[in-house]
C-alpha cells in the first residue's frame, strides 16, 4: 500500500469511529413514542405493521420512532395509557370514556377502526335460544366494559334490567378458563375469545353487537395534549394505519399471507381469523372512516353510552358524569359540559389521510 494511502484510509477509520460514536447520541435524540394494544380481531393489525416494519417507515418519516407494544390484559392496557406510560392506546368508545376521559385525561379518537357487527356477543349455556332466558341467570363479564354495556342493551330488548341478573365480574385474560370451568350461566365477551368458546358447541349464541351495529367503535385513542404538541405522531400512526388496512383487506395472495400472519399471532386459524373480520365493519379506507366520524349520529350514539356509564357511576360517584366532562365532535357539537372536554372525536388526521396529505 503506498504510504500516502495511509493517512486517507486513518482519516476514513476515524470518521467511522466518530459515527458510530454519535449513532447512540443521535437516537437518543429522536422523540419516541408508545403505543400499546391487546388481542382483538381490529387491532392485529397493530402488532403486524410493527413486525413488517410498517410503523418504522412511517415513523421515519416524520422524524420519530414509535414502540408498538403488545399488553395481554385489556383494561389494563387502558389503565397503562391513563397513568401516562403509553401515548396512545386501542380501545372501545366506551372505554375512552369511562377510564381515561373520566379520570380527567383528555384524549382523542386519531383513528376510527371498525365498529363492532357480531364480534362481541351473549352466549348461554345449553339450549336457551332467547333473550328472556337471561331471567334469573349468573352472567360472566367484564364489569363496566363494552361487554356489560352490551348486556345491558340485551336486556332492555328483553324488557328485563340488570336487577334480573346476577353478574360476576372476570378478566378477559381469564375469562375463558372460568367459563370452560362450569361457573356461570351465561358469558359475555368479544372476539377472538367468543369465537373460540362457540366452537365449544355447548353454548348458544343469544344476542350480540350485530343488533346493535356502529354502537361499540374500536378506536386508537391518543393523548389530547401529546398530540397537540407533536402532529406528526398522529400524522405516522394515521398513515400507518390505512397502509396496513389497504393490505388487510386485499383479497389477492399478499392479503392473505398479511391476514394469516395475524391469524398466528392470535393463536388462531387463517380461516378462522377470516370469520371473525367478517363480524366487524372495517373501515378500510380513509374516506369512509371520515365520512362514519362525521355522521349526525355521533352524538346521539354517545349519550347513550354515557348514560350507561352515569347508571352505574363510572363517570362519578354522583351519577351526573356529563354535567362535569363533555364530548366533543365535528361542526362544535359537545354532549355535556362543553368547558371540560375530555373525549374528543376530531377526525381531522383521518381526513388527511383521505386528501392524500400524509
């Protein structure tokens, strides 16, 4: 190697040094965020954009990194993004209502996914095969969650009230296990633990969310303030979102490989994981999220839920929740104290993604 080589190649080592000194500096530099979710047909795809590096691009993008992570206990999942460990969290309406909102954290449904068109549902021991057969019975749930909300419309079809019933409060993560057990006479949950407790065959499916469709939305709720303060966070996760929705949905070969991947991740058959998609109304595109988000029935449908969360107190002990937090909604609509939003359905991220502005 002629001598005068030498410096250039000492330069070049050095420079690379120097790099690769400053590559662990520089990532700690990069803001980072959290995003959590739990097993749900809807929200599979969260944990598969992480794997195919998804949210990576679209995170790059805007100059962040995101951590997807994955929580096994549901409400727990919640309870996590309330005390600030996650920046954003998937859930129901219901339950962004009636946990973070009404512990006083303001947070923003980014996303609109789905809502819920069979995948939460009643089953019943035996042969009972109505509505009435509910009377007298002790019903397995999670208390105060989507699923008790669900019995509860259940039970206003059936002229009964929750008076009627005894309920026993159970985790989801161990819902399963207590049911197959014997306890119980009836069971109340969501997807994929209610398709897979059918498949049982000693149970009778009595009602669910299809009788009650856009009711139970599942969402990607973020912190009102992080968002605030850093747009581009919603602008990466929006995008990300409906990237992957437009893959999920695709009915050619690579659809299918993306879908069979989520069916492995839930422990579950491609077949079957097809099933239950079809027990949600995905809303695949940007443009028909958007359009949902702005329906006059956005409202209307919330009051609703926060009248059963003022019945049973989840909004305070006082039971007039919506007298000290309100809901916002496009065109300045607001259900109850407009002074104390806590829940906001803004779909301004979703109609970004729609107008290509992502």
């Amino acid at each position: 190697m002629p001598l005068r080589s030498l410096p250039a190649r000492l330069l070049s080592c050095s420079l690379l040094a120097l790099l690769l000194l400053q590559s662990p500096h520089a990532s700690a530099d990069t803001p980072r965020y959290k995003v959590c979710w739990s097993i749900y047909a809807g929200w599979m795809l969260w944990g598969q954009m992480a794997e195919q590096g998804i949210i990576d691009k679209w995170a790059k993008k805007y100059g962040i990194e995101i951590q997807v992570d994955q929580v096994p206990d549901y409400v727990g999942s919640i309870e996590q993004y309330t005390a600030g460990q996650y920046d954003a969290c998937a859930m129901t309406n219901m339950d962004a209502l009636t946990i973070p909102a009404a512990a006083g954290v303001d947070s923003t449904a980014l996303i609109i996914g789905d809502f819920s068109a069979g995948a939460d549902g009643i089953l019943v021991r035996g042969s009972s095969k109505s509505l009435t057969d509910l009377k007298g019975k002790t019903i397995l749930l999670v208390e105060n969650s989507v699923s008790h909300y669900l019995l509860s419309r259940a039970l206003e079809w059936a002229h009964l009230s929750e008076s009627d019933v005894t309920i026993e409060n159970v985790s989801d993560k161990d819902l399963a296990q207590v049911w197959r057990s014997g306890k119980g006479d009836a069971v109340v949950t969501w997807n994929p633990i209610l398709a897979d407790l059918r498949q049982d065959g000693d149970s009778v499916l009595v009602f669910s969310s299809h009788h009650i469709p856009g009711e139970i939305l599942d969402l990607l709720v973020i912190n009102s303030t992080t968002l605030a303060a850093h747009p581009e966070l919603g602008r990466a996760l929006t995008g990300a979102w409906f990237e992957g929705m437009r893959l999920m949905g695709m009915p050619n070969a690579e659809g299918q490989a993306f879908r069979a991947k989520m069916a492995a991740a839930a422990d579950t058959t491609p077949e079957d994981f097809d099933e239950q998609l079809k027990t949600i109304r995905s809303f695949y595109s940007p443009r028909s999220a958007y359009a949902f988000a702005n329906t006059e029935k956005m409202p209307t449908l919330m009051e609703r839920i926060a009248d059963f969360a003022d019945a049973h107190k989840l909004l305070g002990n006082d039971g007039n929740g919506l007298q000290t937090l309100g809901i916002s909604f496009t065109g300045n609509r607001v259900v109850g104290n407009a002074a104390q939003i806590k829940l906001r359905f803004d779909p301004v991220y979703m109609q970004m993604a729609a107008e290509g502005k992502l």
